[in-house]
C-alpha cells in the first residue's frame, strides 16, 4: 500500500512488519522518532514484542546481545555518539555471529556537538564486524530492512548488520512508500532460526575467553563469513525483487555510467542530487556518471572494479574524513581500482550537515577533470 510517510515512521513500520521479538534502545536525535514509534506500537498491542527500556546505549545493544543470544529476533536503533557509545558491543556482537539488525541515521560526531548528518558515525564501525548498508531513499531504506534480517540471520553469515540513512534528510522528510502487507512479508522473510543459543537444557558458552592460539582464527572466521555475506545478499535482494518488483539486487548501482568519462561515486542520499546535477550535465554535453555503492561491508570491490573501468577519471564524494588520510570510500574504490591506471581523486563534502547542491557536483566534476582533488570542497576562506 502506498502511503505518504515520514522517513523514520517508514523505518518503524517496515521493522515491525519484520516481526522483532525484541527491541531495545535509547532515544537520540535524528533516530528518536524511530523507536517512540516503535514503542506506541508495542504499547497499542500492534507489535508483539518486548520493548526494553534502558538507561544508555551501551546497554540498549548490550540487550540485544542477550536477547539474541536467546534465540530471539532483535532491534535497535542509534546515532553518532549513541552509536560511540556502543563500540564495545559493536565487537561483541559481530564476535558471537549475532544478527542482530539495527537502523543508523547517520550523524556527524562531537566535538563540536552537532545534530546534522554526515557518515562519520557508522563509517567509524567499519571494521566491527557489522554488515554496512547504505540507502538513498525512505523507498530503499524501508525495502532494506527485509532483505538485510534475511542476509544477517542466514546461517552462512550470522552477522549483526546497519541498514544506513541520512539523518533529518531522510529522517524527518516525508515520501511515498509502497509498504507491504504483513502477509507478503511473512512470505519474504521466514522466522528467525538460531544456529545456536542459550538453553538451560543444553548448556553452552558463548563470547568466552580465547587465548592467543585461538583468537585470529575468530576473527578469520568473521572475515569468511563478511565475504560470504556477499552472495547472500545478492540472493536475499533478488528473492525481493521476484516478490515485490523493486531491484536492490546490486551492491553498486550505475547511473548513466556506461560511456562516463568523469565517474562519481556517492553512497546516500546524495546519489539522488548527484543524478539531477548529471542530468543537466549531460544535456550540457558533459559525459558524467554516477557510481552508487549500496554496500559498504562487505565492499564490492570486483564490482566496484567492472563499473568504473571506462572511466577517465573517478571522483569520490566522501561525507566522512579519515583524518590524516582521506576519505574511506575513496581509499576502498582506489583499492578496487588499484593497478588500473584510472585516477582517483577524492572530496570530502557535506560533513556536519553542510548543503551540498547540483552547482556544487558540478564544480567537483570541473575540478576533476583539471586533476585537482584529494581535498575539502567548500571550505571557508578564513581556515585557509
């Protein structure tokens, strides 16, 4: 059913559809109306799940853990420096093969304080364990959450996962989502099956100690099961795509890329002011494409690789900064592209919540085709 539909309430009603026997979390700006949302549907009796009040976000995942340790379904949701404050748990959970499914809408990170979004928090994570997606639209994001329970519960992955949104650009921004029925969910995505869990009748040890003879090869087989996540999803998206007609199928996604000599690429909401700026490019005459990474762990660099091989030249809009170095998408894509010949030039934009419009992907492309990049656009003046 279409419905006009504000980006977090989208996200609140696609994760009840999804049937979580637990949620815990803790309120923080932008992800707050998320979880009252969630909350008022537990407390109407819409949802029949437990609903775990807590007193920070550590303890919010630190639930999660718990619960799915149990056996249990489980939810939560964060941001910025609540999703700092997880860090600890982040690990843990990845650690155990936990799948738990928690929404990030992404927030720059303090200090300075700030409310407004960039990718800084969850890119911070990147090498937690969690599976990284990351959406353009209320549409995609709400379609994610499906296919993202069903990829992370697989028993050939068994691994926490964010499904990623812009804060306050999507969050507090109303759209038309085409929301399935609970039935056609419950086709979709069958009830959660742990390969293992606590059982007073069959004890068992999770999360122990591991000494030095043991504990890289955890971390391998996290890394194993990362890579296997790969095929995974492209099952899980297409099984979405026969049931329900839209195609996420794709970790990456071209935008009129084919015969690009200039190749953006962007993950987020921005990829959606990217195609207009390169709609009115090429009607300039300008051949300017767009790159779209919807996966961001596993990185799909063969794909990655494939997508921008007819390039001249690539430019990577980053809203992060890895500081001292550059931004982290661009140094996965010159990963990918490494020994290609292709440059890679990178722009960190938009961090804190800084507008970025299609004049402003415009001079980036100029910018790339004269070969200046690997800098901050948009600056002020007085810094310089």
């Amino acid at each position: 059913m279409m419905k006009i539909v504000e980006g977090s309430h989208a996200v609140a009603e696609a994760v009840k559809l999804c049937r979580p026997q637990v949620i815990s979390a803790y309120p923080i700006t932008p992800q707050t109306h998320i979880v009252e949302a969630l909350a008022s549907m537990v407390a109407d009796c819409e949802l029949d799940a437990e609903y775990i009040c807590v007193e920070s976000e550590f303890s919010a995942l630190s639930g999660c853990v718990g619960a799915s340790a149990a056996g249990s379904r489980t939810y939560s949701a964060t941001t910025s420096q609540g999703l700092a404050l997880m860090f600890e748990v982040c690990f843990n959970a990845a650690g155990m093969r936990l799948p738990i499914v928690m929404t990030i809408a992404n927030r720059a990170m303090g200090a300075p304080l700030s409310i407004w979004n960039d990718q800084q928090d969850s890119i911070s994570l990147r090498d937690a364990g969690w599976l990284q997606y990351y959406a353009e639209d209320i549409q995609e994001v709400s379609d994610l959450h499906f296919i993202t329970y069903r990829v992370a519960e697989d028993h050939r992955v068994l691994l926490p996962a964010f499904v990623c949104f812009d804060g306050f650009i999507l969050t507090h921004t109303y759209e038309p989502v085409d929301m399935p029925t609970q039935a056609e969910v419950d086709a979709y995505l069958p009830a959660f099956k742990p390969y293992q869990h606590l059982d007073a009748k069959n004890p068992i040890s999770m999360g122990m100690y591991a000494t030095p003879d043991y504990y890289m090869e955890f971390r391998y087989e996290v890394d194993r099961a990362m890579q296997r996540a790969r095929d995974v999803y492209v099952e899980a998206a297409r099984a979405f795509a026969d049931q329900f007609g839209r195609d996420y199928t794709g970790a990456v996604e071209g935008y009129r890329l084919e015969d690009a000599d200039t190749a953006l690429v962007a993950m987020g909401s921005i990829c959606g002011t990217v195609k207009d700026a390169i709609d009115e490019m090429r009607a300039d005459g300008k051949r300017v494409g767009l790159l779209k990474i919807r996966s961001f762990r596993p990185f799909p660099a063969e794909e990655v690789a494939a997508a921008l091989k007819g390039a001249s030249t690539v430019a990577v809009l980053d809203k992060n900064i890895s500081l001292g170095q550059k931004g982290a998408v661009a140094l996965e894509v010159k990963d990918a592209l490494y020994g290609s010949g292709i440059p890679v030039l990178d722009y960190i934009v938009a961090l804190g919540g800084r507008d970025i419009r299609k004049r402003d992907i415009a001079k980036i492309v100029d910018l790339a085709e004269k070969g200046t990049g690997d800098m901050f656009y948009g600056l002020r003046t007085e810094v310089l």
